[in-house]
C-alpha cells in the first residue's frame, strides 16, 4: 500500500498527531527541503528498479 499525500503538506505531529493543523505556509524552507529529498530518494529507487521474480522464474541473481 503507498500512503497519497498532497505536495506540500506538513504537519507538527508532536501537538498535532491526527493531522488537523497543516504548517507547510509557516514553513516554506522545510517544506522544500523534503520535497527536494523526497524526489532524490524516488531517483534512486526508479535507477535501480528492475523486475520482480518469482520462485519459478528468478530474475535475480544471488552472490
């Protein structure tokens, strides 16, 4: 399952666990600071995918 979250949300979950109070406006540089790593982080993933294998049909290979 992957979680669908809108760009640019941030909340302070430490007063704010049920995620009412959105801080991304009072907080710009974090914001973009996250997003910048986020899109960093899906990079690598996507670099490094390749398909998946099952039992009858490996496709990887194990040293």
């Amino acid at each position: 399952m992957v979680a669908t979250v809108a760009q640019g949300t941030l909340y302070k979950l430490k007063t704010d666990p049920g995620e009412t109070t959105g801080v991304a406006s009072a907080h710009p540089d974090v914001v973009a600071r996250l997003e910048d790593e986020a899109e960093k982080r899906n990079a690598e993933i996507l670099a490094h995918k390749h398909p998946v294998g099952t039992v009858d049909t490996p496709n990887r290979k194990v040293p």
